[in-house]
C-alpha cells in the first residue's frame, strides 16, 4: 500500500473482479528510466519487469515471479 517514503505506484488490477493482483514501486525520486517499463506478452499470460539490471518475469493470474527468481542482465536500459 502507499506510504509518503515508498509508494507503491503501479497496481495491476484483475478487471472482471476489480481485484489487485500486484502492486510495483515507482522509480526512485531523482532517478530516471526510459519508459516501458512493464511489457505483457501476447496472450497476457505473463508481465516483464525492467529495473536497475534486471527483468523480472509475473505469470498470470497469480502474478508470482517465474521461476522465483529475476534475470540478471547488467546495464540492461530497454527490453523489446
């Protein structure tokens, strides 16, 4: 949930039932990333996440991280 020092300020949301099924942290103050940062694949059966050297994988619904773990990839700046 938001909070002054760390919001939380991407939820993805379940529309049929108005449920979230995940919530992300925004970019640090100050800090910036070339945008998206999120891509879905076709189906909508999985969700990429771009950080600071990371992609990290969220299968649907449950939204849980693929395989509990992020892909390394230093210095990554955009993902396709």
């Amino acid at each position: 949930h938001d909070n002054q020092s760390n919001p939380q300020s991407v939820i993805v949301w379940e529309v049929s039932t108005g449920r979230a099924l995940r919530s992300f942290l925004g970019v640090p103050a100050g800090q910036e990333m070339e945008w998206p940062l999120f891509k879905w694949s076709h189906d909508g059966s999985m969700l990429a996440r771009r950080g600071p050297g990371v992609i990290s994988v969220y299968s649907t619904p449950d939204m849980g991280l693929l395989d509990k773990r992020s892909l390394k990839i230093p210095e990554v700046q955009s993902f396709e």
